[in-house]
C-alpha cells in the first residue's frame, strides 16, 4: 500500500466550494487529510462533502464569509477545540473586483478586493498562528497571481491585493522560519480554467487553459511535512 502523504493531516483550504480551492481540498482529501472546507455557499460545501465521502476522506464544512473577520477568530477557536492544532492552512478564497483604471474604482470596490484578497488573509495567519505552531510541521499555502508583479492597466486593485498578499506572506514566512518548523509560501497557478479566469477573459476559449486539478500536485508538495521551501513564491 501506498502511503498518502498529508494521512492524519488536518488542512484548512478557504475558497473551497469551486476553482483551485475545491480542487486543492479534493486533492488532500485523497492523500488522507481531513479537510476543512470552507466558503460561502452551504450547498456547494455540501456537493464537496459528498465528493469526498465518496473517495473515503472526511471532511468539516464551515460556511464562512471571509469578510467577517470576527468569525475567522471565533473559527480559530472552534479548531482548537475540535483538533489542538492546524496542519494545513491553503488560502484559495479570492475575487476578481471590477477591472478599472485606479481613478474610476469605487470605494465599494475597493474595500471588497482588499477585504478578501488580503485583509482576510491576514486574519487567517493571525488567528491560526498559535495552531499551526501546535503542528510537527505545519504548512501555509496563498494563492498569488502574476500580475502582482507588474503594472498591468485596469488590474489596480487585484495586483495591489496580491503583491500586499506575496509581503504578508513572506513577512510571516521570515518569523516563523528559523524558529519554528511552520513553512509559509505562495503558488501562482499562471492561467488555469476558473470563474474568476473567464470574468476576466470573457472573450476566451476556457477548455484552452488548464483545469484546477492540473496544479494540485504543487499544494501536495508544499502541504507535505517534508517540504523544505519557506517564503518561495512556486509556479504551478
């Protein structure tokens, strides 16, 4: 028998009821993590569980809106309850925004793709901190994007929520790294077949692009208690 490399693992994936993030969350769930599913829709979540059930993993789903920043603490409490440490932590959760020149974006805008992108990212590594270092070897994972390093028109708001994201990431990765056996890092995907790909493109032929479990394989090394790599971003 093969052995599965995240077996008794406990992974956290957010942005799990669709895109990468369900695909990450299915991927762990086959190699013997218990995940926690978490996303907005209650019946998407459910549609996953199932999946999961059916390839004989498990699975705890939280409906969860990200822009609530009190339920992520009140989240990190419930896992300590339940499991006294956090194994896996994979931030998918993520939105587009309106594509705009940087003096036409609304406030309201805004305040969304900072709020989901990076506001509750960082939520997450505060809360779920002190339970990752519970682990033997646990392991963040952010999902980032290309045009975080450069200055693409109309991209304002979602490059600027990414590269804050990628120095959030690496900041916490430069912390925890020598004194700890947490490992923080990012994975830019490049193009992949998702919702948030065709809002973008709209005009393009999506079954051109990777699907999301084309890229698993790069959040299994990462998630694995043998990965090495800290505050590496990681093409997938």
């Amino acid at each position: 028998m093969i052995d599965k490399i995240l077996a008794g693992r406990v992974a956290l994936v957010t942005g799990a009821s669709r895109g990468i993030g369900r695909a990450v969350a299915l991927a762990f769930a086959e190699q013997g993590a218990h995940v926690v599913a978490l996303a907005r829709t209650q019946g998407a979540l459910e549609e996953l569980d199932d999946e999961i059930r059916a390839i004989g993993g498990a699975a705890t789903l939280v409906p969860l809106d990200l822009r609530q920043g009190d339920d992520i603490d009140r989240m990190g409490f419930a896992l300590y309850q339940k499991f006294g440490r956090l194994d896996v932590l994979v931030g998918a959760a993520g939105v587009l925004g309106t594509l705009s020149p940087v003096s036409h974006l609304a406030p309201k805008d805004w305040d969304e793709v900072m709020s989901v992108n990076l506001t509750a990212n960082w939520r997450l590594m505060r809360s779920f901190d002190a339970l990752m270092r519970q682990s033997d070897a646990g392991r963040a994972i952010f999902v980032t994007s290309g045009v975080a390093a450069h200055a693409s028109p109309y991209w304002g708001a979602y490059a600027a929520s990414k590269a804050g994201l990628e120095i959030l990431a690496r900041s916490w990765a430069g912390e925890v790294g020598r004194t700890t056996p947490l490992r923080v890092n990012l994975v830019d995907p490049g193009i992949v077949r998702t919702r948030m790909r065709a809002q973008a493109f709209p005009g393009e032929d999506p079954l051109k692009h990777r699907p999301p479990e084309a890229i698993t394989q790069t959040f299994l090394d990462l998630a694995s208690p043998g990965c090495t790599l800290n505050g590496e971003i990681v093409d997938a």
